[in-house]
C-alpha cells in the first residue's frame, strides 16, 4: 500500500497538534511563574524573521533582556520549545516525544531572567495559528505583509488572511 505525502503531512499535522495540548499546561504553568515576562508575536505571510530581529535589537538597545530563537522556528509546536528553551524532538519519535514533555514538565518550574519573548507565529495550513492559543497570550502582536505564500493549503487571498489574523484573538 501506497502512503500519499498529503496522508504524512495530515498524520504529522495532527502529532503536533496532540503534543500541543499535551505540552500545553506546562507552558501555562510557565508563564504563571514568570508573570512579568512580556510576550510579543510576530504574524504574517513573509517578513516575520527579520521582523523578530528588529523588535528584539530595538528592546536591547533599551536595555531589555530578550529570548528569541535565531532560526525561523514558527509553527505551534516549535514555539512551545523556544519559549521554554528546550530542544526540539524529533516528531518521528514517540519515545522523543514522551521525554519532551516531562522535560517541559520540569522546565515549567523554573524561573527566567528574561523580561521580552520574541515568538514568531506562522501558518501553512487553516487552523494552524489557533494552536498558538493553547498556551499563549500575547501582550503585543506585530503583522507582517500578508501574500498569497504557502497557498497550497488554502482556497484563497481571504482564508490566508483570516487565518493569519486569528493571531489577533489571543
């Protein structure tokens, strides 16, 4: 039997989306234990890692401590490992995965010198963005240029921007 890319990608699609609610509650412990840490999103079709870059070195340059990942890590799921600072499993891995979230369990306890978390929030499919408010709420969202990229997963101009704009109700 032949497995399609598009079954992968739907299978991959819904591991991420279970690990997120599973890894969910540490993250919110998380912030609860660091309330003075400032979240700030950065949404949008292109432009959002050089964006990301921009805000963190203007919050430096005010003397603000900032965590922000230098890769382009954006879906749900990467976010959840970069505002934690714990490295990502690999998702191929149920093994990675269980360690994964005792690992968030602990890290969830701890206490960051941190005061601005710079997450960028990407989608590639309709659905994506509302992952992000499983386990954020932001204090500022910037939005970036949205264009018909990553269409392939969607019908049209209008349900790209409605779903990068879903970044506006967390």
């Amino acid at each position: 039997m032949k497995i399609t890319q598009s079954f992968k990608a739907s299978v991959k699609k819904h591991i991420k989306w279970i690990c997120i609610s599973l890894y969910s509650p540490a993250v919110r412990r998380f912030l609860k234990n660091n309330t003075n840490l400032k979240l700030v999103g950065v949404s949008g079709s292109v432009g959002k890692t050089s964006t990301k870059f921009a805000i963190a070195k203007s919050l430096e340059g005010a003397g603000k401590r900032v965590l922000l990942h230098q890769g382009a890590y954006n879906d749900p799921l990467s976010g959840v490992f970069v505002l934690m600072e714990q490295e990502y499993p690999n998702i191929n891995s149920p093994v990675a995965l269980v360690k994964a979230y005792f690992s968030l369990r602990k890290a969830a306890k701890r206490k960051i010198s941190f005061e601005y978390v710079v997450l960028e929030l990407g989608t590639d499919m309709p659905g994506e963005m509302r992952q992000f408010a499983k386990y954020l709420m932001l204090d500022l969202c910037v939005i970036c240029a949205i264009t018909p990229e990553h269409m392939v997963n969607f019908a049209g101009m209008e349900e790209v921007a409605g779903e990068e704009l879903e970044v506006l109700k967390y």
